[in-house]
C-alpha cells in the first residue's frame, strides 16, 4: 500500500462548500452592496417592485383571513417570500410559460390569472383553471413541474418561439425529488430555455433544509445536469429580479437552462390547514429572518428618497384589499360545479358507460 | 395489403401518423438511431429526421413530463416506455398529471399524447419486462388503456390513439411482437377505441380476452368445434373503456361466459368485466362467471412465466367446467 493516499476525498468534500456569496443589492440594513445594479432601476422602477410586495403581503393577510373564516380551500400562506416570487415573476414576459407550485399562486396571478381565478383554483373549482395565462395550475407534486417545464422549454424551442421561456418554481424540499434532477437534465441534455427556481425558504413543512440534503447548496443541484445555477438574496427583490432577468436575457440569446436557488422564509405556516410552526421553530429562529423581511429594506430606501410614505402604504393595503374581497364576492357567485360536467370533462368523448352515469346525474341536478 | 408482424403494423402506424401530422413527436430510450430495442421506431429517424424522433436521457418521469410539457405547447408526443415495469417509475406523469390534464383544465389545455409499452409474458425476459400492468393502469380516470391482439388491430388502433385527444397508453404485446402476421391494408384506417370486436361468432359459451389470451381463446374455439360446441370469442380490444354492450349481447345468446386474462386475478380488467355483468346481464346467465387469470403472486419472470401464466390448456379446463355445470 502507497503512504499517499490515491484521492483525498475530505479535501473533495471541504471543496464542495467553496461557494460564491448570494447575490444581492440591497441588505437587510437597506445598505446597496452592488451600486452599479441598484443604479439600473429607476425610481419608478424602485415603487413597481415596492407596490408589487405591497400587494402580495395584502393578498396574503386577506386570504388568510378568507381562510380563517372557511371561505377558502386549500392554500399557501406566502408572507415572507414577496421578495423572491414578485421579483422573479416580474422578469417574466407574457408569452412566456409559468409552471407554478402551491405556494406561487402569487407569480400565476401576475402572470395572468384574476384573483377570482385564484381563490376559486383553492375551492377546486374547475373555473379557477381556466385562466387566460400561459400557466398550468399550482402544481401540488413537488418536482412535477420541473420534469413537464422541461417538455414546455422543449416545445419552445420546437416551435421556434422567439423570446420565450419557462419559469417553473419549486421549494427546498423539492430539489430532493427525483423529479427535479430529471427535469433539469431533460433541459440540460435539450438546451431547453427553462428558468429552474428554487425557493428556498427553510423548511419543508417542518424538516429543516440541513436535513435535505448535504449538498451545501441547493444551486449546485443543477451543476451535475452542466446547467449554471446561482444562490440569490431571496429577501432582496432588486438582486431577485436581476438575477432572473440575467438568466431570462441569457437563455432567449439562445442558452440553455439556467438555475436560480432563492434564500427566503416563509414566515407563517406551510399551509392553511392546521400546520402549526411552533412545533419545529424557535422565536429565536425566527427573529432574524423576521428582521430580513423583503418589504422593510425597501420600504427604508423609499423613504429615504422620498419616494414612499406610511399613509400611501395603508392606502395601497385599503385598496388592495377591497379588491380581493370584490374577487370573493365574485368566486362565491360562480355557479357550484356539477358531478355530470366533471364527468364530461374527463374524457373528450364520454365513454359509453360514462354516457350512462352523466345522464343519471344529469336527471338528479335538473330536479 | 401486405403481409406484416405486429411489430411493422405498429411500424406502419407511426410513419402515417408522423407523415400526416407535422406535431407528432416520437421519443424514448433508443428510439432514434437504434430505431428502439425491438425495431419498432426502425427507419423512422432517418426518414423525418432527429427534430420529430429523438432519443431520451434514461428517465421514465422525464420522458413522460416531456410529453406532458410538449403537449402543453402543441405537440403531440408519441413516448415510448421501453418496458412496461419501468412505468412505475412515471406513474405520477401517468395518473397525476397526463390523464388529469382535459379535466383540470376542462379541455382548454389536454394532453394528446399516446404512451407506447411493450408487455406481456413469454418471451422469457428479465424481471420488471413483462409484467401485465393494465390492471393497475385500467383503475385511472381520463386515461385510454388499448391493448390489440393481431397485426391489423395493432395498426388501426394506433393510428386511433394518436388522432384521439385523450392520453392513451397503448400496450404492445411482447410475444405477438414476431409471433404473428396478417394481411395489412396500406395506408391510413382506424378501429374505433370502445368497441370490442367479436372474433369468432358462437351460440355456446363467450370467451371474453384481450390481448395475448384472445389467440389462446381462439385455439380453444377450434379445439371444441371439432366436439360441436360452438364459442364466441370476444376480443376486448381496449380495456379502457370496456365495451360491456358487445359482451352482454353476446352473453344473451350464449348464457355462459369465461373471462379470460394474463394479468393477476386481484381487482382488474377482469373483475372489473364480471361486475359489469352481474350489474347489467347476470339474468341472462344460467352458469357462474368463469375466470382465467394469473396467480395472485409477483409476476414471476424469465422461466417462471411457463408454469404461471394460463394459457389454452387452462382456458379450455374451465370452459369446460362452465359448460357441464
């Protein structure tokens, strides 16, 4: 036996943590830590970005009191990610294709769907899927829209669709699919313009991100499918949308896929069904990323500008508000769904023994 | 009208639908320049080129979310499973997401893409090769499930699957693949996706299969001809949907019926046959339901198949054993 050792796998290992620092523009003390990207937005640029977070914080505190007094199905609670979906989402252009999870239904309705939509996708209603955007509905499947973003950059490309990509989102969790390698090294292998993101935001439902994986980083997943992939300020919406606007910018020059790991936190529960974080968090956990909140670091710079203030803040929330409780209202008046129409949309052609079911529910619901 | 295997019959399908329809895509493990494990994508590549017949990386999920994703952009995606036991491995692209796609979306986005699979025992492949799936596969709203028994079936039903907007997992079965030849039509026909075919007309006793056991069934209609007893045999053709209305026609005349599969017994295509009969036909019968399936085990691979899978000799045991009751 040699004295040297043939590899020194250790040396390996300690390598793999040799990673750049998340990109950012703006940190949590509202200090710019890249100047020359803070100076491409304009200060209407910085209000859209500040209005947008405004508007998914206000979607967020409405919808969860929707939920609290039982008018709404299943949904993900989104305070705490403002920064990494509104600054993503906001890259994206309308032709492009939105492949969107459980807890980006945020993204789905900047991307086109009404709010109406949104809350009736929640009830299950067949209505809330029949949005006008270029999107699938939330995907529940963890990693399933990684696989079938795939397929759409594919078809992009087949189609010759210029400027245009797929956004697709998937969580922390997520990335430990087998899903999620697959879909990225279908992309890979077919240079299919798709913008992989994950949002990392700490925890799936309760398992902490270090229980994941051992990958020091989630970005470095899509290094072995030879796809560029970068960790971003998840509560910095400036260094967010630059980052996907680089990537978008990149892959419609006619790249491949591109990779972007969000660092975020999702400040309230998983879902809206009875997780409760106190079960695996601390306050002391918690405090910091509270303090990392997307919307104050902005809001500082805002008004240090001049550019913002508290009362147009709560007139922005008032407004907001009104709104999705019109868009309730509007939800709660579409007509229920019919057993005899679920079957019917089942198949093209009904079945001939479908044929016989749908006219038995239709004799019961025209009673 | 030529001579073709099972196998140029499904060859002959994909080139007429890849010649008649620009957005029909093949795909899969080695389909492309190898033109598939069996031959069956052979020639295709060369002649519509690597943009419309492509090979896969080695991932069942991801060749399935392609065709989902293709779908959603306009194509219409023809994948192959190179094996039907590695459908497991894409069972949520299968019945969480294809087959989910017309109703999610009440047909404003669908998903016609057809899933091509070889199965079937006796050709005495590895394990996870053979295995009769459509049980587990027949229990998923909004998915076809068509599994032809000849050449000229195989064809029809194909060229159907591809024209249809629904997903349609289309099973090829392994030993008919070379074992079997008819007359072709040239060209481009269909046969219908919920009609059963009546293969052998009969007043006796209704043997009902699909699949590899219709040829089974046919043997045992010869064998008791020659002692004047007279079956039906009814080629399911897709077992999903069943055709119930050919079989209790049938079971009118005959009063006696057999169903006859490959697959394990437990809660399948035909459990799923002998309910409908006891829904809507039971009073035409004047003998219990007969059944002919497999074991109730794992599906044994390699030699294990002789001893398991049932074959005439069984079928015509428990014709038999109808008939006298």
């Amino acid at each position: 036996m040699a004295n040297k050792p043939i590899v020194d796998f250790e040396a390996i290992k300690n390598d793999l943590s040799n990673v750049s620092k998340p990109i950012q523009v703006l940190n949590e003390n509202a200090e710019i830590t890249d100047q020359e990207v803070f100076d491409t937005f304009s200060d209407d640029d910085l209000v859209e970005f500040m209005k947008k977070m405004v508007w998914e914080r206000a979607l967020h505190d409405q919808t969860m009191n929707f939920s609290r007094q039982g008018r709404m199905g299943f949904y993900a609670p989104t305070a705490g990610e403002e920064a990494s979906e509104m600054g993503t989402v906001l890259a994206m252009k309308k032709q492009d294709y939105l492949l969107p999870a459980y807890r980006d239904v945020p993204q789905l309705i900047q991307h086109g769907a009404t709010v109406t939509e949104a809350y009736l996708w929640s009830r299950g209603h067949v209505v809330g899927n029949k949005f006008k955007a270029r999107s699938m509905m939330p995907q529940i499947i963890i990693g399933a829209a990684y696989v079938e973003a795939a397929g759409v950059g594919l078809g992009i490309k087949k189609n010759k669709e210029e400027d245009t990509i797929a956004f697709t989102y998937t969580g922390d969790g997520g990335t430990s699919q087998g899903d999620s390698y697959e879909g990225m090294n279908f992309a890979g292998a077919y240079q299919a313009p798709v913008l992989f993101i994950v949002q990392n935001n700490g925890f799936a439902i309760s398992t902490p991100r270090v229980k994941q994986t051992a990958a020091p980083t989630l970005a470095q997943k899509a290094v072995a499918a030879g796809i560029p992939s970068v960790q971003v300020d998840g509560m910095d919406i400036l260094a967010c949308y630059a980052v996907a606007k680089a990537a978008r910018d990149y892959m419609v020059a006619g790249n491949g896929p591109v990779m972007i790991e969000t660092l975020t936190y999702r400040f309230g529960a998983h879902s809206s069904a009875g997780d409760d974080p106190k079960r695996y968090r601390t306050k002391d956990q918690e405090q910091p990323w509270f303090e990392k909140d997307p919307l104050i670091r902005l809001r500082k710079v805002l008004e240090d500008k001049g550019l913002w203030s508290e009362e147009q803040e709560d007139k922005l929330i008032d407004e907001y508000k009104a709104s999705f409780k019109e868009a309730i209202k509007e939800a709660d008046s579409v007509a229920p769904d019919k057993v005899s129409d679920m079957l019917k949309r089942t198949f093209e052609i009904p079945t001939p023994e479908m044929k016989q079911e749908i006219d038995k529910f239709e004799a019961k619901e025209s009673k | 009208m030529a001579k073709k295997t099972y196998i140029q019959a499904i060859t002959d399908a994909l080139d007429i639908v890849l010649e008649d329809d620009p957005k029909t895509l093949i795909f899969g493990e080695d389909v492309g320049k190898n033109g598939g494990v069996f031959r069956t994508t052979q020639g295709l590549q060369e002649k519509y080129g690597e943009d419309r017949v492509f090979d896969t990386p080695l991932a069942e999920s991801g060749i399935l979310g392609l065709a989902t994703g293709l779908g959603l952009t306009g194509w219409r995606p023809i994948p192959e499973i190179q094996f039907m036991g590695f459908s497991f491995e894409a069972v949520d692209q299968i019945a969480g997401q294809l087959a989910r796609m017309r109703f999610r979306f009440d047909g404003l986005k669908n998903a016609p893409v057809t899933i091509r699979t070889p199965y079937g025992g006796g050709t005495h492949t590895a394990e996870m090769h053979a295995d009769n799936l459509e049980n587990f596969f027949t229990g998923i709203p909004g998915l076809r499930v068509v599994m032809p028994s000849n050449p000229y079936d195989a064809k029809g039903l194909l060229i159907s699957s591809v024209e249809n907007n629904d997903p349609v997992l289309f099973m090829e079965n392994l030993k008919l693949y070379r074992s079997m030849k008819d007359d072709i039509p040239d060209g481009k026909y269909s046969v219908p996706l919920d009609k059963a075919n009546v293969v052998r007309e009969g007043n006796d006793i209704t043997i009902v299969a699909y699949g590899a056991e219709v040829n089974e069934a046919l043997k045992v209609a010869d064998t008791l001809a020659e002692k004047n007893i007279s079956v039906e045999v009814i080629d399911l053709r897709t077992v999903s949907p069943i055709d119930t209305e050919t079989i209790f026609k049938s079971i009118q005349k005959t009063h006696k019926v057999v169903i006859v599969q490959e697959a394990q017994k437990m809660a399948g295509v035909g459990a799923q046959v002998a309910s409908a009969i006891a829904e809507g036909a039971i009073l035409s019968l004047d003998a219990p339901v007969g059944r002919v399936a497999a074991p109730n085990s794992v599906y044994p691979f390699a030699l294990g198949e002789d001893i398991w899978i049932p074959r005439a000799k069984e079928i015509e045991e428990k014709v038999n054993e109808i008939l006298n009751y």
